[in-house]
C-alpha cells in the first residue's frame, strides 16, 4: 500500500486516537455521504492494522461505503484468504456481503459454521 503524505498523517493522527475516539472518527466519516480514498485509507487501516478489535468492527461495519474504492476488493479476498482473520466475524463476512464478494447463501453458511464453534 503505497501513501500519500495526507494519507500518512491522517493515519498517524487516527492511530494516536482512544479507542472511542476512532471508533467516533469512523462513524463520522460514513456520516457526510461523500466517502473519499483518504477515507478509505483510515478503514484500511483500522481494519489491517488496529489493535482494538471494537474499531476494526467499527471499520468493517461501514467498509461496504467504498465499493467504488479499487483497493477494497483486493483487500477482502487478501483477509478472506488468510485464516488469522477468523477473528473478525461476523462482522468480515457482513462487509463480504455487503460488498456483493458473497451470496446471501454463502453469508448463512458462513455464519452457520461461525455459530457452531
């Protein structure tokens, strides 16, 4: 992932923030209708990188704003791949869903298998 400078310090700004307060930026960046890559960059982040598992639900809760963001698909088939990322759900196979990545059907069954574990 390659950044620009704006991007750099909007991140370095989110990621001094209280969990609350991140969790507060998302929302309020979802709130304006008018989604952009920088704020793309932040969701990125926060879904990638985040320690706190509330803002990376936080995160992927609203990822779906940026279908039209190129990057996104890449980026859930990359975390779709990857079993450490097991831990997001339901909430991964919620924004897979949302984006159209998964079926209706596909979400049950992936919720039906998260459920009975």
């Amino acid at each position: 992932m390659v950044l620009t400078e704006i991007e750099k310090k909007e991140i370095a700004e989110f990621s001094k923030l209280k969990e609350d307060d991140k969790m507060r930026k998302l929302i309020s960046l979802c709130n304006n209708n008018e989604v952009n890559l920088v704020d793309f960059r932040l969701f990125q982040y926060a879904v990638l990188f985040d320690s706190s598992k509330s803002v990376k639900f936080s995160a992927l809760k609203r990822i779906h704003l940026f279908k039209q963001c190129p990057e996104l698909e890449p980026m859930l088939r990359s975390l779709n791949a990857d079993p450490s990322s097991k831990p997001l759900e339901p909430y991964f196979s919620m924004a897979l869903l949302r984006t159209g990545s998964i079926t209706e059907e596909a979400f049950k069954q992936r919720i039906e298998s998260f459920d009975a574990k």
